[in-house]
C-alpha cells in the first residue's frame, strides 16, 4: 500500500479587514494572504480496508470527524462518487494550534491535493479551492497558496505579485483567541484604523519590503491588544531589533515580524525563545 505525504504550509495575514456581517453569520473580509515555509506534514494511506482513521503528534489535536483533514477528504470523495475502502490520515503537526496561521486549514488543504494528485487530477485548481469552501473560510487560500488577497468570507481569491523574499519570526504567546469571539466583538467595535489595500498592492508590485511592512494592518489586531499587552510589547522588541513590521496574525494569537536581514531575524529569534516556547523562523513560499 502506498503512503502519499503533502506538505501543508501555514499562512499568514499581512492585512485583515472586516466588514459588513452577512446573513449567513460570516463577515465579508479583505485580506492579503501569504503562505510560509512553517509546516505541518500529512501521510496518507488510501484502501487501508479498515475504518477510517487519522493520528497527529499533537494530543490537543482532535482525531475524529471534526477535524478539518478528516472533513476534507470525506468532501473529496463524496465529490468523486467513490469509497476509499478505508483510509488513514497521519500529522507530523508544527503549525501551532489556535495561533490564526491556518493550521487545521493546511491539513484540509494537503488532503486536498494529495487526493487529487494520487487520482490523477479530477478537479482543476479553482475546482479543488471551490470543494474546500465546504471545510472552512481559509481551506481555499490553502489549496492554492502563495500571495493572494481574500474577499467575500474568504473564498473569493485574486493573485497578488509575490511577496519578495524575507526572514519572518513568528511567536505564538500562551494565551489563544476565540476566533468567533474576535468577530463577534468587532461588531461592536469602531475601527479607528483599516489596513490600506492599494497601499500594499503597490508595495508588492514594486517589491518593496519597507513599504510591506509599514502596510501591515489587522483590524483584530487592536482589539486583541487591549486584552493582552504582550502583543504591543512583541512589536515593540521587533521594530527596535530591525523589524520592517510585526503584527498579529488572522484572529491570533501567532505574532509575526518581517526582516529583510537573516542575522537581525535569527538574533530577535534567540531573545524570544528565553520567554516563548513556540518560535519559528519561515520565509514565503
Ligand atoms: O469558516 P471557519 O469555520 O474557519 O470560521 C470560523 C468562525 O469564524 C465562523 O463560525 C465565524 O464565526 C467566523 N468567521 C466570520 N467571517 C469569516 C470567517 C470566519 O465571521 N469571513
């Protein structure tokens, strides 16, 4: 029996507005989007012959239907027409969980294209980001990856010019958000500041990492750091050791910082790992 393994790799948000809520509870957002190299690893095994199963290395991780992997490759086969006669899906995680860097949307997405690759391309790209819409607002942008901005709930994607290539640190603090919890609050918040769009679009058409960072914006952002001061105090260390940018990532907790130097990159990584235990250096893919 053959074991197909996917990479699935984390996103980041470089922007992240919220707008109107629709009637469907979700928000119409607009959000520039960027995949990195940090990423969780699936194995999977197709016609085990025996009921479905999926393990990860992390113990929080859920291993039943509910989880997004799972969830994926039942939306596959049902839009195939076919039975796997048993399957198991493995996860080497190293995404961090409730950080807002997409992880259980990556695995989602890694069962995606690997199913579509091991049967032979079925569903064209835009088809297999059309069927992810059923797992989550994010699973789309994770099937296809790369710099995109995200509209509508987040399913609606247009290709940006890449983001040049840079160092970027992510720190994910202790404390989580709820991510319903986040968007049910900024209903009821007036947002002073919104992430300016063409601003950043110009910046990555001109391949202008200064710009990219002095662009990043996250409407959650604020209304996270009210509650949590470490957010403003990670930005603050980022930018006086040579950060272009730091912000939080989607509904958090992930906080990343962008440096157009390794040195200044791997210098800040080695000061957090004395308070933080879950630090990553990454570079867009
Ligand atoms: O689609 P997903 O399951 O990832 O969304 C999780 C929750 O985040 C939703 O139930 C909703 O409360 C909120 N959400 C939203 N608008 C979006 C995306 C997510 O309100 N565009």
């Amino acid at each position: 029996m053959i074991t197909i393994i996917e990479r699935a790799y984390a996103k980041i948000n470089l922007t992240l507005d919220v707008r109107n809520k629709r009637a469907d509870g979700y928000h119409e957002i607009e959000s520039v989007m960027q995949t990195v190299s940090l990423h969780d690893d699936i194995y999977i095994r197709i016609g085990t012959g025996n009921p479905w199963e999926l393990t990860c290395t992390d113990e929080q991780i859920p291993t039943d239907c509910s989880n997004h992997a799972w969830k994926a490759a039942e939306v596959f086969f049902r839009a195939m027409e076919s039975d796997p006669d048993g399957l198991d899906i493995s996860i080497t995680k190293r995404i961090p969980s409730q950080a807002g860097m997409g992880g259980g949307s990556a695995d989602a997405a890694a069962v995606l294209r690997a199913l579509n690759g091991h049967y032979g391309k079925p569903f064209s790209d835009s088809e297999l980001a059309k069927l992810a819409e059923q797992v989550g607002s994010d699973v789309p942008f994770c099937v296809l990856g790369g710099t995109k901005v995200a509209r509508g709930r987040g399913e609606i994607l247009e290709c940006l010019p890449p983001m040049p290539p840079c160092w970027i640190v992510i720190c994910k603090p202790d404390f989580s958000c709820s991510t319903p919890a986040l968007y049910r609050q900024i209903d009821e918040t007036v947002i002073a500041h919104r992430p300016n769009f063409s601003a950043m679009y110009a910046a990555m058409e001109i391949q202008d990492l200064r710009k990219i960072g002095e662009n990043l914006c996250n409407v959650f952002d604020a209304l996270a750091e009210t509650k949590h001061p470490e957010i403003e105090q990670f930005k603050e260390t980022a930018i006086s050791n040579g950060a272009l940018g730091a912000q939080m990532t989607g509904s958090g907790s992930a906080l990343f910082a962008i440096f157009d130097s390794q040195e200044k990159a791997q210098r800040i990584l080695q000061e957090l790992q004395k308070d933080y235990e879950a630090v990553f250096i990454c570079n867009p893919v």
